[in-house]
C-alpha cells in the first residue's frame, strides 16, 4: 500500500501527462490570441498552421484559412511561408510575400489571423515565462488539461467556426461513476490518481484539434470539431470502453473505474455554449439513469 501512495505522490508532483520537447527546441509562443503562452515547438520538418483539422496546428480564428502558412525548421534554419492565405501572414508588421520562404530569428513576431506568435529560444527566461502563464490561464493544475475557462473559450471559437462554414459540432460530458466511494475507500491522493489517469487517456484517444478539459470535480468535456452526433457516439463509446479496461492498481487492488458519457451536437437553433452544455448534461444524467457505464445522448 505504501508503495502505491508513493507511486501515486511521485506521479502528483511531476504535474500529470505532460511531454516535453527535445531540450533546445526552439518555439513560437502565442502573445494574443485565445491561449495566452500556448508553446509550439519547433521540431525539424515542415509544420503546416491553419482552420482545418489535417493542419499541423489547428488555429480555428477568424482571418485564418483552411491551409494558412506553414513554418520549416532544417539546417539552414527556421522559415516561415504563407501558402496562399486570404489575409495573408505577417513577420514584424510585414506581410510575407506568398508561397516564398521568409526567414525567422528569435524575437520575431508572427501574426496568423487573430493571433500572433513570438519566436523564443526554448531555454529562455521568456519562454518558461510564458509557459507558466499558459499553464496557470488555460490548463488544470492536477490533470493538465484544459480547465472550465479555456473550455469555454474553445466551445465559442468553435460554435463561430460552425456558423461560418457550417461544420458539424459536438461535446461529451464524461463523468467518473461512483468517484465518491473510490475516495471513500482508497483515499483523495488515490481519487486524484484515477482523474489523471483519465485525463492521459483522454488525450491519447483525442484528436489534436479536439479540446480535453476538466469541467469540475470529477467531470470532463471533450469538444468534438467537425464531428456530428452519429461520429460522436462512436468516439464516446471507444472511450467508454478505454476507460473500463484501463489498467489502475493501488498495491494489490484494481480500481475499478467506469464513467458515463452524455453526448450532444451543436444545433444553429442553439444561442449560446450553454445550451449545447445544457443538452450535454441532460444526456450525462440519462445515462447515469439507465445504470451508468454507457453513453447516452
């Protein structure tokens, strides 16, 4: 038992699912925008930035386009070429000249749309400042995934986007069955093991564009871009069952985990993000109603 907890302490304090890049990586750092201090690391390769799903980083804001730039790293160094964009991508103010390569220093500003980026040397007193802003802004300090707020901020941009181009939206709400008698039995510092757990495997089973967030205790939401309701019970389920058959022991035992999921879709009849929650909701109690374990919409 002892060993477990120190297991379960040691996981604490290293932050949750957390990956790193190679040290010396360097990164663009978003300075405005919706994700304040959100990191892209520069791994050597072409990164392609833009709206739509297949792009390397998915930036869903008004002025992007669906393939909007993208950034090379090699040995020659870091160049950034706008791939024929609508509003174009700027270095410094400038705007580059389409489909050539422009190169990079650190220090430099990137504007993409709504947002702009900083160039930054990955060991930098600035880069592990903004890192920490990001952290504290937009991510949940025991799970590391999004928290309520940048939730939130993701369902808007997304609801604008499926306006705009009238892409399918949907959200699931997941919440952890009989979590109380989990902490009941083996203790909190057990309960906030089994939520990290959870939060990893979400992510591992998520798509890059989708948005993981902690939405309260022992809940999650997961936005689903471009994703209607049919494709989004098939998604639940596949988690469902991921969860299930997760593997988490506390010295000789297996803590059995299982959660319910409540499954719905953004309608152009909705006004807001809380109605697509609302809907969500109604179908999490559904399915905790019918015996828990299950997906219900």
């Amino acid at each position: 038992m002892k060993k477990a907890l120190d297991e379960t302490t040691a996981l604490l304090r290293e932050g949750g699912p957390v990956r790193h890049a190679p040290p010396g990586t360097p990164r663009l750092v978003m300075l405005a925008g919706p994700d304040l201090g959100q990191r892209i690391d520069l791994a050597a390769g072409e990164l392609t930035i833009g709206r739509e799903s297949r792009c390397g980083v998915v930036l869903p804001l008004g002025g992007v386009s669906r393939v909007h730039c993208s950034i090379r790293r090699d040995a020659t160094g870091i160049w950034l070429r706008d791939l024929g964009s609508t509003n174009g991508t700027r270095r410094n103010g400038e705007t580059a000249p389409a489909h050539h390569d422009v190169r990079l220093q650190v220090g430099d500003l990137v504007a993409i749309g709504g947002a702009i980026f900083k160039l930054l040397d990955a060991e930098s007193p600035e880069s592990e400042y903004h890192e920490r802003v990001f952290r504290t802004m937009a991510l949940d300090g025991l799970t590391q995934v999004r928290n309520r707020r940048s939730l939130q901020d993701a369902l808007e941009s997304e609801i604008a986007r499926s306006r705009r181009h009238q892409h399918a939206l949907s959200l699931l709400l997941l919440d952890v069955d009989r979590f109380k008698d989990v902490n009941d039995r083996y203790g909190h510092l057990c309960g906030d093991n089994v939520l990290q757990r959870i939060a990893a495997l979400l992510g591992r089973h998520g798509r890059r564009e989708n948005c993981t967030a902690r939405y309260g205790g022992d809940e999650f939401a997961i936005v689903l871009a471009e994703t209607a309701l049919a494709g989004a019970m098939i998604f639940a389920e596949r988690v469902r069952g991921a969860v299930e058959h997760e593997e988490i022991r506390l010295g000789d035992d297996r803590v059995e985990v299982t959660v319910s999921v409540g499954v719905a879709e953004w309608s152009p009849q909705m006004s807001n993000p809380e109605d697509l929650i609302a809907l969500a909701d109604t179908a999490l109690y559904r399915a905790k109603n019918a015996g828990r374990n299950r997906v219900a919409r």
